[in-house]
C-alpha cells in the first residue's frame, strides 16, 4: 500500500539511498525539476528507476511544465512553449486562443509520455488582480475569471487526450497574493462574496478534473488563522463550496509559507483534508522527516487517488506531431521565449545537479 506522499529525487538518477528510501515508504507518487532533467533517455532512466522502486505501473511522475519561467523540460531536447497569458495575446480571442491552449498542452503530453511523465501540474486558475505579487503573473492565462476557466479547460483536455492528468492549481486561488509563498506567508483580506465571484469561478468550473494542488495563502474570510494548507474550513470549503471531489495534494511542504517542523506541516495538511503531501526539493533528511507524519493512503484518499489514475488515457488521441508543432510555433511566433515576473524554478535547498549536467537549480 502507498504511502499519502510524492517526493522528488536529488539528481540525475537515484541514489542508493533514495532508492532504499523509496521502496521502504513507498509514496503515491514522485516529482521532477530542473535538476534532474539532462536529456531523453536519461528521464526515461529515471522514471522507469522511480516506478521500479515502488512496484511499476502507472505510479504518478509529476512535473511543472506549464511554459515560460515554469518550464522543467526544455531546450535542446525539447521545445520551448510560452507562459499561460501569451495564448490570449496572441489571438487576441478568447475561443481561438482555447484552441491554441489545447493544441500546446496537447504538444505538452507527448513530450511527457515520451519520457514516463504522466502528471503535469498545469492549469494555471488563479487570476490575478492589480497590484498582485509577480509569483503568478505571466503564469496566468487571463486577468478575468471566465476566460482562465476556459483557457484551463482546454489545457486540461489537451494533457488528458494525451494520456497525462492535469493538476488545478492553487486552489482555491494565488491571485490576489501580495506576497510569494515560496517565502512568505500571503494574506489575503478579501470577503468571501468577492471571492466567490472571482478567484473561485476557475475552480468551480473545473472541479471535474482529477488532481488539485493547494495554495499556501490565508484567507481571512476562512480561516484568519491557518493557510489554506492546513486548514479544515478551507479544505471543506473546496469540496462542499467548490465542488472538488478529486485528490487534493499540498504545495510543497518545504516553502516557507508553511511552519512547524516538516514532521508538523504533513501531519497538519493531512489532518486538514489534504489527500497526499508534496516534498520537492530532493533533501533526504528532509524527506525522511516528512515520511515521520504520513501514513498510508487510505480510505476516501486512496479512493481518490484510484479514480484520478483511473483517467489516464493509455491511446492517446492520434496527433501527426510535425504539423501541429509546426502550426502551434507560427501561431505564436516572438511569443516563445516570453516571460515576465520573478522566476519560479527549484524549491528552496535544493541539492544541486552534478556540475556536468546542463540542469540548473531553483
């Protein structure tokens, strides 16, 4: 039975150790970045190495390969693709850019599947307001609520037709943050009517989707105590409010939004509602101290996590690949390399790559 947990990996293929470590905990899942991607058949290595450590099948490997400054996979391997808010700009039509969105998350799938990734953390839903924090920004694929619900929509569609699962993010928003919880704890003061009218719409349209990933952000008018994360109120706030009736993951435990000791920060988010927790940045001590406060994946979680593995598609929708490359890169043509904001690579305290590798630290 698997463990209520998703780890990453310090390098470019697993250590004795967290081999050892893995199949001992046996986690639901694993996570990879930019550290450990050097090239195809090295991933390949590396994913067939994590699924062996936990008995095969279609164990989730999740990575973040949303475009622009949150793009884990990348040249020369493999294509660029543009931040969330370039597909409108673009088109400067809401139904074409749909359109585009689908095609390039579509394009997405195949470069994950290739490699043995199955999970990607994409959509985007959180919507930024004016004077937000620049964590989301560029991220975002609109700066109203109905557009980012149909814009996710079809970047969800495109990875299921593609046989990935998609993970909404962060529910129940990030964008009216002032603060980027990668460092900080966000607070945010506005009431609930606001908020139900505007960052909950996205979420609340694509409350069919598999997976869910948290917001480390406190919301007053939820609980003016406890982030989102490790909150009861704000966990049964997305099932019954919300609509979500997937498998909730944590953000990552390691961020600093978060306090207590990680042993603390798993218990409290599970003890909340959360489903699985989320360590990223490859720390073994670090793992070792979360796997402390996580227990088996049990009950309505397990039921869950069984449902959303239940959705991969194992035929992915046919796709002449030349040709919609192709058409997707003159579509977006000088908007490939766009990104603006902080950037979002690596969780804090990374172990970095080897220095011969062409992978690089958040």
């Amino acid at each position: 039975m698997s463990t209520a947990a998703i780890y990453g990996c310090s390098r470019h293929r697993l250590t004795a150790e967290e081999k050892a470590f893995f199949a001992d905990v046996r986690p639901w899942g694993f996570i990879l970045f930019r550290r450990n991607v050097d090239s195809p058949e090295q991933l390949r290595a590396l994913t067939d190495e994590m699924r062996d450590c936990v008995g095969g099948g279609d164990a989730p490997i999740l990575i973040d390969q949303e475009g622009g400054r949150v793009q884990r996979m990348g040249p020369p391997h493999w294509p660029r693709y543009p931040p969330g808010e370039a597909y409108l700009k673009a088109t400067n039509d809401p139904m074409a850019a749909r359109e585009l969105v689908r095609l390039g998350a579509r394009l997405m799938a195949h470069d994950l599947t290739s490699v043995g990734i199955n999970v990607d953390c994409v959509p985007v839903l959180d919507v930024p307001v004016q004077g937000a924090h620049d964590i989301i920004g560029d991220r975002a694929y609109a700066r109203d609520p109905a557009t980012v619900a149909l814009l996710g929509r079809a970047a969800a569609e495109g990875l299921l037709a593609g046989g990935v699962l998609p993970v909404i993010k962060h529910m129940p928003g990030h964008g009216r943050a002032f603060a980027d919880s990668h460092h900080n704890l966000p607070v945010v003061h506005a009431d609930l009517e606001t908020l139900d009218g505007w960052d909950f719409v996205p979420f609340k349209a694509l409350s069919d989707m598999p997976l869910a990933m948290t917001a480390h952000v406190v919301f007053d008018a939820i609980d003016p105590k406890k982030p989102v994360t490790t909150s009861k109120t704000a966990l049964k706030l997305m099932r019954d409010g919300l609509g979500f009736g997937g498998l909730i993951m944590t953000d990552d435990l390691s961020m600093k939004a978060l306090s207590g000791s990680l042993q603390d920060r798993a218990e409290a988010s599970l003890k909340a509602g959360c489903d699985v927790v989320l360590h990223c940045n490859g720390d073994l001590d670090e793992m070792r101290q979360v796997a402390e406060g996580v227990g088996k994946l049990k009950g309505k979680s397990a039921k869950r996590a069984y449902a959303a593995l239940a959705r991969l598609v194992h035929t992915p929708e046919p796709l002449d690949e030349r040709e919609a490359r192709e058409r997707f890169t003159a579509l977006l043509a000088g908007r490939l390399d766009a990104a603006q904001g902080p950037d979002v690579g690596e969780a804090q305290g990374a172990v970095p790559a080897p220095a011969s590798s062409s992978a690089t630290a958040r």
